[in-house]
C-alpha cells in the first residue's frame, strides 16, 4: 500500500512537470491604462487563453515593464515578449515603418490604416530594419485622423499657429512646423503634465487619448478638421519567443491576430468616437473649423516636402524609401 502511493506521488509530480512544462507566459509592456489603444491586446490575450485551454497566456502589463519609449529596446533583450510602441518617439530606430506617418497621407478609415500598415510590416525592408531589434511587427494600433485640443484662444486661422508650442510627433510634428507651431515631441502619459503646466499649450492625439489621458480636462478648444495626419504604433513580439513557441501555441497567436482587430476597430468606431462627442459638449470646449482653403494651402506646404525629405534621408540610410512610400500611396490611390 505505502509502495502504491509512493508511486502515486512521483506520478503526480512528473505530471505536475509535464504540466508546467507544457504552459507558456509571456510578459506585455503596454503604458497607460487600458483603453480603445489598447484593446487588441486585450482581446489576443483572450483568444490565445481561450484557444489553448490557457496553456498560453499573455500577462499585460500597463507601464510595470518598460518606459514606453524603451519597448523596443526591452524586446530586443528579451525583457519582456511582447510589446507595444510608437514609431515616432524614436524615429531612427524604425525608420521602416515612419513611412506610415507622413502627413496628409489621406487614410479614410481604421481597416484602410491596418491594410497599409500590414502592407508595410510585410515588406522585407521593414522586416529587417525591424529585425536589428529581434522583433517581429505582429499587429498595427490603427488610430483615426490627430486634432488638436489646447487652451488659451482658440485658434480662427492657421496663421494663429505661429509660435504655438504643441506636443506633436513624427510627420503631424513636421506638418505644424510648416504652419509656424513649435513642435515637441513626449510620450502620452508625460503630456497632461505638460499641459498643466504651460510647457505645451496645445497637444495633438487621435480622440481616445485625448479622453484618456486628459487633455479635455482643462482643454478650452478643439480642431475638427486639420487632420495632419496620424501615428503608427505596432505591436510587436521578441523573435527568440516567438520561435521559442510550440506549433499549436504559435498558430494560436498568429490565427487570432485578425479577430482582435476586428474587435479593437468595431470598440473603436462604435465606443470611443459615440462617446467623443459628448464629452466634448459637456466640456463646452469650442470647435475650431478651418476652411476648405486653408486645409488646402496647410496640405500644400506639408505633404509634399514631408515626402520628399522622408524619402531622400531614409534613401541614405539604405532603404528603398520610394519604393515603400509607393506602395503606400498607390495603395491609397487605388482606394484599396
């Protein structure tokens, strides 16, 4: 008897091995809080639980891991396995995928952003300019067009721009040089202080960070229509972890990518923007409309030469910059 359950007990502890052995979690460095932003994530991370019996699970961590601006150098270093960031806080590290960031590109909607995002991330120049970092782009973060909310007066014309310090990034940061701000570049969560403070007196963000991280809160004004452009921010996984995994935790991962999408650009349109209105309204922040002449003359002296300066320096450091701006905007030419 004493004999039988001996062997009962290494049986169960080798099963409690094999067990252990079997599962997989990786670590998430995400920032903020959550929110629309980051909502594919969220939804990966229940598919992949769901899909493998939670053998393979995605531990999602909001700023515990990583300063944002250091999520590519921790997956580099296998810090963590997977990571969100922003092309535009550090421009020469991705320079690949900045292409997504020219201003007035004239991207329609959130399944055009994550077609020409996929389009870029699949190309083998983006994928070895990713790869100096041992990363894997696995999904875009496709935000609508930025505006700006600030306080003081309100701006009536594009000349009122002229010495505007605004928290602007990548091509919306080159787009508002043009039109006399002064652009800075910070990260999300450093802008409300900034803001506060009078470091900035206008900040340029899709609408559910603009929600999220407060600028609406002491924000006297808002720009309907500028729409300069936007930024991209992928998702991206550490290659050794990534190979590291077994086939049916990969295919769990790989397979649910489109789903979560799907679900972040459905909360997106029908959550985040029914509630932007009235959170304005509440707010009594003034909408700021320029016209259809200015926007015109605004688009003139940025597009352009944005373009052609993003492709001349990005030629220089070996890409084949006008190929990728190409495919982009003959992708959007083609209306896709």
């Amino acid at each position: 008897m004493q004999h039988s359950l001996k062997g009962a007990a290494i049986a169960a502890v080798t099963l409690a091995f094999a067990t252990e052995a079997a599962a997989t979690s990786w670590d998430v460095s995400l920032w903020g809080k959550r929110r629309a932003f980051t909502e594919h994530v969220e939804k990966l991370a229940e598919l992949v639980n769901e899909k493998t019996g939670g053998e393979f699970t995605l531990n999602i961590s909001y700023g515990g891991l990583s300063k944002n601006r250091e999520n590519l150098d921790g997956i580099s270093i296998g810090a963590f396995e997977m990571a969100q960031f922003c092309a535009g806080y550090h421009r020469d590290k991705n320079p690949s995928i900045t292409v997504l960031e020219l201003p007035f590109l004239g991207v329609a909607s959130l399944e055009q952003e994550v077609e020409l995002s996929m389009a870029v991330y699949s190309h083998p120049a983006t994928q070895e300019d990713l790869g100096r970092w041992n990363a894997t782009l696995l999904m875009p973060s496709p935000l609508p067009q930025y505006n700006l909310v600030g306080v003081g007066d309100a701006p009536a014309t594009l000349a009122d721009f002229e010495g505007l310090s605004v928290r602007a990034t990548g091509g919306i940061g080159a787009a508002m040089e043009t039109v006399g701000a002064v652009p800075t570049s910070m990260s999300a969560t450093e802008v409300r202080q900034a803001m506060d403070s009078g470091v900035v007196k206008a900040v340029s963000f899709a609408p559910h960070a603009h929600m999220s991280f407060g600028t609406i809160e002491n924000g006297k004004w808002w720009t309907t229509n500028l729409n300069p452009g936007t930024v991209n921010c992928p998702v991206v996984v550490n290659n050794d972890a990534l190979a590291d995994l077994s086939d049916a935790h990969r295919e769990a991962l790989l397979s649910s990518v489109d789903e979560a999408l799907d679900h972040y650009i459905d909360n997106y349109n029908n959550k985040t923007m029914a509630a932007w209105g009235p959170a304005l309204e509440e707010r009594g922040i003034t909408e700021v409309t320029f016209s259809d002449a200015e926007i015109a003359a605004f688009k003139e002296a940025a597009a352009a030469p944005a373009a052609a300066a993003w492709i001349e320096d990005n030629t220089k450091r070996g890409l084949p910059a006008q190929e990728l701006y190409d495919l982009v905007t003959g992708m959007i030419a083609k209306g896709m």
